[in-house]
C-alpha cells in the first residue's frame, strides 16, 4: 500500500468554474492534506474523476493493487473545505458531514481542484473506470490473461512450430515501479525475428516483462486449471510487416505477439534469466535502469515444440485486444534465490520507496467462448484418450504436489502435475 498526491476537478454546482470539462482559475491548494473539515457541503452536486492530473499521467498512476482509497482536501472559491473518501467496494465517492454523507456517481461534470491522497489496493477491476481510455479494460471481451483449461484445447494441425532468431542482443533492464522490463537497445542493427507458430506475419522482438508474486503460490498471470506459478515471463514483438513500430501496433489489429513463459522453482535457473537477474540489485527502486548485453531471447525458451495459442490482450492499460498469445506448454526454472532478488524490488525511489514491486500481476478475465489452440495431437485411440484425461485432471491437485512435463503415452511434452 502508498500514497501519491494528484490533482482532480470536481463539480459544486453554483461554483461555475467548469467548462468543457476544463477546471477554470484554479485553486492553488497545499498537497498532501490528509483530512479536512467540512461545514457545508449542501451545494455539492456530483463528483467525477476525469485525466486531469496534474504532476502524474495516468500512465504513471496506474497499478496492479489500484485504488482502495481516496482521501483529499477539496476547496470552494468560497474557501470551505471538507473530506472526501472513496469506497471501493461501492465504486462511490462519499463527502463526510454532520447532517448527511451524499454518495455520488463518479463520471460527472467536474468544476473544483482537488488535492487527493491516494492509497492503492486491488486495482485491475478499476483501470477501466479511472480512465475512460482504457474501458476496455472493463468491457473487452477478448482480454486477458486467461486460465487455461488442457480438456478444452483444441488440436490446430495447421499450427508451425514457432521459430525465434537466435542472435544475442544488448538492451536496458529497468524497474517502471509497474515491473520490470527488459527493452531492446534502439540502436539494434540485427532484431529478432519470431515467425512461425500461429503467427502470419513477421514480428520483431521488442521487450520482456517480468511478472511475479510475493509469494510462491502465485505470480504469474496465465494460469492451468486454476494452477498458478510463481512467476511468469512475456516476450513482446510486434508486427513489423505492417507497422513501423511498437507504438503503433500496440493498438492496430494483429499488431502484437507474447510469448509467455511459465516459471517454476527449481534448483538450477536457466541461463538467460540468469543474465537478467544479475541487474536486480542495481534496479531495487523505481525508474532505474541498467544495461544488459549478450542476451539470447531464443534461449529463454525451454526445449520444446508445443504451445498453447488463443487471441488476447495486453495485461496492462490500456487492455488493447491486439495480441496473439503464446503459452509454451514447458517451464523454465528460476531459483528461490532469484525470486528474492525480485521480491526485493521497490515502487518507488529510494526517498520514497512505497510497497514492493510484487504482486505485478492481472487476475484472470473470462474467456468468453474464445478458441484456445493447441499443436499438441490428442487424437489417439480411445484407450489413450481416457489416459489423457486422467492425466490433464491430475492438474487440479494442491500445490504442494510435484510438477512433472512428461506423458510418455502421449510421446510429447504436456504440462500436468504428479502427486
């Protein structure tokens, strides 16, 4: 949980200061009041919040544990002052008083500047209400992450396996105080290309994101049959037939493509989550950066030929519904080591740090009768299709049972857990 101070307009009614959904004169008010008093309120009509932010973007304000609630000192031209808080539960704004506590609708017209105190808690299900930008967010129908459920997967005998250029490439490692984030360096002359798979384009690698939990049952963000690992890694590319850039194909159609990596803890990591994880120290707070050379994006994957592919959307704002995922079916290993280098991470700068940078993850969202492929062949004799599904039904057990990646029936690599 922390607090930041931002700047919103709300709407008096006979304060008039609004116009267009621009705040006129504005107040010049001392931020970081925590509580205020109130007299009178009986003008107040409604509240809305709306990106008129001053000092942060929306971009910045957004988290993974979002708004449980909001405490400011708002002012009238007439210069009473008085408390707001926000009910997360409700998705309601409520002004304390003697007589009355109004409750009001956010999305409003708003007119009075605001000086909020903001504390962060559960935020995924309120990114598509504090910006009307990201409704999707709240209204997409083809969003994700997604649970993963191994009897509903569909055979594609259509699906090539996916090819990713082997090349070794120099980049930034940074902590965004959203997660961390490998990017390519700029001045790459050989990309990475990733072909193949369902994919019919080209796409160049662009960044990795890295997602975890601050404990070991859960952390990643796509999850098989409610089974959720400790960490998750997504390989970015975009579109580079179509688009010029990464920016651009974020929101135009089959503009992107994620390959996610599930994380197991093992005794021995792989190599080039190694490399990666060698920086953490040097990127414990928010906004730093350290270079990263010789990385080999084709290396991070395990050794196998099989995935899991439906159409999705980015797991962050703005949810654009532009991403083609690919869910390899094998982990790779990180060690307990290297998760506490992550769980170590900070928000925030080192002045002021705010709350582990854990937890980056986005709940799963419905499927909503999506098609989700496979180039796995289950099309065996009857005797081997029962086996099949005993196998992938041994995946709902505990946690505490022991992974394995191996049906030999089945002669290729599927994920399941053994007891």
């Amino acid at each position: 949980m922390f607090r930041i101070d931002i700047v919103i307009c709300v709407n008096f009614g006979r304060a008039g200061l609004l116009e267009k959904g621009t705040c006129r004169s504005p107040l010049a008010l001392e931020p970081g009041v925590r509580s205020a008093h109130n007299e009178n309120c009986a003008d107040l009509i409604s509240v809305g919040l709306i990106a008129a932010v001053s000092g942060v973007s929306w971009e910045e304000w957004w988290t993974y544990d979002g708004i449980s609630e909001i405490s400011c000192l708002a002012q009238q031209n007439s210069g009473m002052s008085y408390r707001l808080r926000y009910s997360r539960t409700a998705m309601t704004f409520k002004f304390s008083r003697k007589e009355r506590t109004p409750t009001l609708k956010a999305g409003n017209a708003l007119v009075t500047l605001l000086v909020l105190q903001v504390s962060m808690g559960d935020g995924p299900a309120f990114w598509g209400l504090i910006n009307p930008e990201w409704s999707l967010c709240n209204k997409g129908r083809r969003q994700s992450p997604v649970n993963l459920e191994p009897e509903k997967l569909l055979f594609d005998p259509n699906l090539r396996f996916l090819h990713i250029d082997k090349h070794r490439i120099n980049g930034l490692i940074s902590n965004t105080g959203h997660s961390v984030i490998f990017t390519v360096e700029n001045e790459t002359r050989h990309h990475i290309n990733i072909t193949g798979g369902p994919l019919s384009y080209k796409y160049q690698f662009h960044e990795i994101h890295i997602h975890y939990g601050l404990h070991d049952q859960f952390g990643s963000e796509h999850a098989i049959n409610g089974y959720s690992f400790p960490a998750e890694i997504q390989i970015f590319g975009f579109n580079s037939q179509l688009y010029s850039n990464f920016s651009e194909a974020l929101h135009k159609a089959q503009g992107i493509v994620s390959i996610s990596l599930l994380l197991q803890l093992g005794d021995l990591s792989n190599p080039e989550l190694r490399i990666l994880t060698e920086e953490l120290e040097n990127i414990k707070y928010g906004g730093a950066e350290m270079p990263i050379n010789k990385l080999s994006v084709r290396g991070l994957l395990p050794d196998t030929d099989y995935y899991m592919t439906y159409d999705g959307s980015t797991t962050a704002p703005a949810c654009f519904e532009t991403v083609t995922w690919i869910i390899v079916n094998k982990p790779i290993y990180i060690t307990k080591q290297q998760l506490h280098g992550l769980r170590r991470l900070m928000q925030g700068d080192a002045k002021h740090p705010k709350a582990p940078l854990g937890n980056n993850f986005r709940p799963p969202q419905p499927l909503h009768h999506r098609a989700v492929r496979t180039n796995i062949d289950f099309n065996l004799s009857k005797m081997q299709a029962a086996a099949d599904r005993s196998n992938w039904r041994s995946m709902e057990v505990a946690y505490a049972c022991t992974i394995t990646y191996s049906v030999p029936i089945l002669k290729v690599d599927v994920l399941r857990l053994k007891c």
